[in-house]
C-alpha cells in the first residue's frame, strides 16, 4: 500500500487484507477521513488479483459506533445540495465495499450503531462476536438511516427493519444473527479460529469463479438481471466454461483429480 493511513490500519497476509478501523477512543466513529482513507485503500486493494478476500475489523472496545456527532455539526447552514454532497461519500463507501471483486467478510464487536451496521451489511459475510450489540440510533438523533437503509435491506425483512429502525432499541448478537444480520456468531476467545475456517472453507473454490459469481449474484438482487434474461445467463454460463478455469475443473473432476487453479494460493491462517 503507496498511502500513509492515520484512520486505518491494513495487515496483508497473502491471500487477505486485513483492514481495521483505528480511531479506538472515539469507538471507530465515522469521520469524513476515516471514509477517505477507507475509499482509498479499497481501490488498491480491488485490483490486487493475489488478494482473494478482504476481513474488516476495529481497534479498540468496538467495531464502529456509527457517525461522529461532530461531522452532523454545520449541516444548519449549508444548503441541501451542500448537505447532501458532504454524506454521499459514506454512501458511495458503501457501494464500494458491496461491489469490491474480493469476497469482504467484517469481523464485529462491541456496540455498533447506525453506520457502523450499514459498513458491516455491505460486506459479503458478518462474523460476530456473541457478546456484540447493535441499535439503529438514528431515530433517538431526529435523523433516519438513510445512506444504510438500502444495504441491510439485503439482510433484513421489511418488518425487521420496521422494529429495529423505528424504534432505535437495542438488540443482540444473536438476535443479528437468527435475522441475517450477521452469518456467523463466535465467542471472544474463539473469533479468530472461526474466522480461518470460515476462509478455509473456499480452498477448493476457483478463484476466478468467486469472483465471477459474486458479481453475478450482486446482479441478480438489484434486480439488473431476472428470470427472463435467458440470452445473458446462458452466455455467461458459457463463457465460465471455455475459461481456463471452467476447463480445468471440467477436466479434473472428469480425472477425478484435485483442480489447479490459476494463481490459486491455500489460505493460510489469519492473524489478528
């Protein structure tokens, strides 16, 4: 990484980058140059073909509290186009980390609050340590999750939103988890052995496939493509299998042997 980063820190262990918020005082809440380091630092890391998968985490007692009040002060006199143009960057975040080719998995702890669950949502998978709690506090602030409401509502059912985001009440890891909040649940002691497991898991999966795939699921749920997009998913079918990857794994499985992926390196274990 070419940046000098104040607000993050990255710790690259081939094929993983680590990513961690690093404003531990203030419980990692979100300031326009913690979003600007984080912008940044994902694109290096999208085009980074070695690097299969990304794990964001925080520093400190928790993963993210949500927006720093401080950024909120000043909105009463600057235009709502001004306004509006200075919290698209958290938005346009967000975007990012949902579309990023890396599988994204964040690893969660602590309180976490408003935008912090909307940078937990967009990633592709949510590790969260059983003793973790979330509140949609917006309400309680006079304001509504507006920039994150789109990413949990690929998680959360209409009427989950409804209880959570209406009435800002706090609610646990495991209730995260029984909604689809969060995929997986860890007690502290045992985060980082699920973790690597949880990477383990796609060892035998082609990586040129995730990536693929990935793109193409995120496709299906905006709604981009459907059921009626026959021409499009039989070309993409087929695309898939003339790669060098679809042809190797035809041909392996055929062999009955082990497939040899195309820059395919065995995930090694993660340190935290």
């Amino acid at each position: 990484m070419t940046y000098n980063y104040q607000y993050i820190q990255i710790n690259r262990n081939r094929p993983v980058m680590h990513i961690s918020l690093n404003r531990p005082d203030h419980y990692n809440a979100l300031i326009p140059e913690l979003i600007h380091e984080l912008d940044k630092a994902l694109d290096e890391i999208a085009v980074m073909e070695e690097i299969f998968f990304i794990v964001l985490s925080g520093k400190g007692p928790s993963f993210c509290a949500g927006a720093d009040m401080n950024w909120f002060v000043g909105a009463e006199i600057r235009s709502l186009e001004q306004n509006a143009a200075h919290y698209e960057m958290f938005a346009q975040l967000l975007l990012k980390i949902y579309q990023i080719p890396q599988i994204s998995i964040a690893m969660v702890h602590g309180n976490i609050f408003g935008g912090g669950i909307g940078l937990m949502a967009a990633c592709d998978f949510v590790l969260a340590e059983s003793n973790t709690r979330f509140m949609f506090s917006e309400v309680k602030r006079g304001i509504i999750p507006a920039t994150i409401l789109p990413f949990i509502s690929k998680r959360l059912s209409v009427q989950k939103m409804r209880k959570w985001m209406l009435t800002g009440s706090l609610f646990t890891a495991q209730e995260a988890l029984e909604a689809g909040l969060a995929d997986f649940m860890s007690d502290e002691d045992h985060m980082e052995t699920t973790l690597h497991e949880f990477i383990a898991s796609f060892n035998e999966a082609s990586p040129a496939a995730m990536r693929k795939a990935k793109k193409l699921i995120n496709q299906v749920a905006s709604g981009s493509i459907d059921v009626k997009d026959i021409d499009l998913t039989s070309t993409t079918l087929a695309v898939a299998l003339l790669s060098p990857d679809g042809q190797e794994g035809i041909h392996a499985f055929l062999e009955k042997r082990q497939p040899r992926w195309k820059d395919h390196t065995p995930h090694k274990k993660v340190h935290l």
